[in-house]
C-alpha cells in the first residue's frame, strides 16, 4: 500500500511471507482504508443511535491495541500450510496437532457418517486422509469463523443469521468459481470471511453494552463498512492477497477493474446466497445478477442448474459445520 492510494493492498507475492511487524504495518494500513469508509459516511448518520454506533466503531479503529478478530495460530497456519505446493498429510497433521481442541473437533467431524469410513479415526493424521487435504483446511477455517461470528456476547440473531449466509455464500462461490475453473478452495474461505465486518461491529457494540441497537439504525452502517473491516481481518490472519482483495471489493466489483474477477465472482455468489435462502428481501435485482454473471462468462441459462448445484452444496456443509 501506497499514500497514493490507501486502498491497494499488498503485493501478493510477498504477503504470506510477512510475519510480525510487516503484517502488522499492512494491518494499520487496511484499517486506515476502514477509517476513511467511516469518514465517508459520519454525516449520513446524524441521530443519536446512529452516531453512538459511529462512535463506537471509531473508538475500535483507533484503538492502538489489536483488536481485531482473532483466529487460533493453528487455523491461520493451516491455510497457509494448504497454500503450500509441498504440503502433504504430515505436514498438515503437525500443524492441526499444535492446537489439541482443533485437532480433536477435526476428528469428530471425520468420523460423521458424511465422510462415511468404515473404521473410525482416532488421530489428525487419519482424519486427513479420510477427508483430504484442501477438506480438512475448509473444516478447520469453518469450525474457527463459525466460533468467531456466534460465540461473542450480544446481537445473537444477527450472528446466527452473518453465519448462515457465510456458509450460503461460501456453497455458491465454490459454485461460480468451478464455472470459471478457478480453483473452488478459494471460493469457500472468500464466502465464509466476506461478512466478517458486520461480526466485529457487533463485538465492538456488545463490548461496550450496547446490545439493543435497532436494525433500521444497525444495517445501513454495517453494509458501509462490513467489507472493508473484513479486509483488515483478512490482512491481520495473513491470509491469500486475492482473497483480501475479493473481500474487499464485494459491493464494488464492477468499479474495480484490477481486482476482478474472483470480486466479481464473490459478489454475485454473495447474491445467489441470499436467494437460496429465499430472502428476497436483501435479494438484489435479478437483471444486476443476471448481468454479473454474464461479465463473468455464466449465462442466464446455466444459472438455474448452478443454484441446484450450489443448494446441495450448501447441505452438504450443514451436515458437516
Ligand atoms: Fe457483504
Ligand atoms: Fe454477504
């Protein structure tokens, strides 16, 4: 990131190398992005509940401390481990080891009969090769955010409802994403972060006692800020530059030309989620879907078949998460 331009992200190449003070410059950076999405939208709120959540919000970003959403270094390790083209079983298995509570709940959920072993697993080792390499990193991702979106005090049903649409939105971008044959793994961890900034918001207001705020007041904010908020997790977790860069620009894919089209392809999965949902009433015009799909290669005719695809997906990982 440049003071040209406090929006761009960091080089892909040498992101997931950073470590320590690196990161955390790129961090103050992307939350500096967040800030002036904020600015951006203070005088638009003028009542008083609207300008506590703005307050409160603002209080979070300047925070020197690290107050971010934090993952298990396990989980964040995992991921990167994946990314690695000289990862294998064992590799993985060491790291999921390192943090017993997550090694055992991937245990569990090899033995499931969704995964369907004759002999149950007893170790992380044999749970990874009963559910497979990039599988078991999409299980791990997924025990972790869930834990982050709903195990935090305060606005419960608003968590439950980011994380239902999280896994909705993670089916359907695995879904668009296999259609432009970009690799499907980057589509899962793309939906299930690109709410994450609507769950800090609420962390943030329960932290400081304020649980009843409306959502006539609540929303309009959080669809402000949520995707750039995101953004900073992402960069803070070390995660995947395009991945950042999606997230970022899920709302905006079409003003961004250098970030699409995995963006683009996170936006109009964030829209086919709240239709296989059935909630029409966040769900965007169909031509604005229909349009997204057609800058993307995937024609009106093949969208009914890709839902199908992305419904049972979606049940899929019900079973499992
Ligand atoms: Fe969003
Ligand atoms: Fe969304």
């Amino acid at each position: 990131m440049t003071e040209q331009d406090p929006t761009e992200f960091p080089d892909p190449e040498s992101h997931s190398r950073k470590a320590g003070a690196d990161v955390r410059i790129e961090v103050l950076d992307a939350l500096a992005d967040a800030r002036g999405v904020l600015a951006s939208i203070q005088s638009k709120h003028t009542s008083p509940a609207g300008g506590l959540v703005l307050r409160c919000i603002s209080e979070a970003l300047a925070s020197p401390s690290v107050f971010l959403p934090s993952l298990p270094e396990a989980a964040i390790q995992a991921t990167q481990v994946v990314d690695s083209p000289r990862c294998d079983v064992l590799d993985l298995a060491d790291t999921l080891n390192a943090d017993p509570d997550i090694a055992s709940r991937v245990v569990q959920i090899a033995n499931l009969s969704f995964f369907a072993g004759s002999e149950p697993v007893h170790t992380a080792r044999d749970a990874i090769v009963r559910m497979g390499i990039r599988e078991t990193r999409n299980v791990v991702m997924g025990l972790v955010v869930r834990r982050l979106i709903c195990d935090a005090p305060g606005y419960a049903e608003e968590r439950n409802r980011t994380w239902q649409h999280s896994l909705a939105t993670a089916a359907c971008a695995q879904g668009v994403l296999c259609e432009l044959a970009v690799a499907d793994c980057l589509g899962f961890l793309a939906g299930l972060a690109h709410d994450l900034g609507r769950s800090a918001i609420y962390t943030w207001l329960g932290e400081r006692g304020h649980t009843d705020i409306s959502a006539t007041v609540l929303d309009p904010i959080a669809d402000a800020l949520h995707a750039p908020l995101a953004a900073a997790c992402l960069v803070h977790w070390r995660l995947r530059f395009e991945l950042i860069e999606a997230v970022r620009w899920h709302h905006e894919s079409a003003t961004q030309a250098r970030h699409r089209p995995i963006a683009a392809a996170l936006e109009a999965a964030d829209r086919l989620a709240h239709s296989l949902d059935g909630d029409l009433s966040h769900a965007h015009p169909a031509p604005e879907l229909l349009l997204l799909l057609e800058d993307l290669g995937i024609s009106a005719n093949r969208l009914s078949r890709l839902q199908h695809e992305n419904q049972a997906r979606l049940e899929e990982l019900r079973k499992i998460l």
